[in-house]
C-alpha cells in the first residue's frame, strides 16, 4: 500500500535504491590490484594482518581513518523521490 499520491510499491523502491547507492559506494572504496607493503601517503610500514585482511591496501591505518573522514558521509534517506531534490 503506498501513501498519498505514490503508486503501490514506491516506497520499497525508495528503500532499494538507497540499498543500492550505499553497495555501490562501499565498493568503489574497495582498494582494487596489488597491495603495497608501506602506506603510500606517509611510507610506514603496513602490518602483515593488515595486508592479509584487506587484499589490495595501500594506506596504513592512520591515513585510511583520514580519507575516510574527508569523504561525503552517506546520508539517511534517499533523495531521488523527494521534491527538495530537483530544486538543487
């Protein structure tokens, strides 16, 4: 049952979307090809568990923790159905 003006089914497909936006952003952080066994920003070295854990990494985790701090927050609702998005 769907609310208001909304067709049956709208608001599950709300929700799969945004299921759908935070996969596919997860994965694109994913580190991809060959690990590097010291961290490219700052050169220490990156621990054996570390590099066995997370196949492809290429920062220690002091300058992980800093980009994933600089990098956009997922937010709690997706914006594609709401009407405030298409006025941006």
């Amino acid at each position: 049952m769907a609310g208001g003006w909304s067709r049956d089914g709208a608001v599950q497909d709300q929700i799969d979307a945004s299921v759908e936006d935070a996969v596919k952003l997860a994965r694109s952080r994913l580190p991809d090809g060959e690990g590097l066994s010291h961290c490219e920003e700052c050169e220490t070295a990156i621990p054996d568990a570390r590099r066995r854990a997370i196949p492809g990494v290429r920062l220690c985790v002091s300058c992980q923790s800093a980009l994933e701090k600089q990098q956009a927050p997922l937010t709690d609702f997706n914006r594609r159905g709401s009407k405030d998005s298409q006025l941006k």
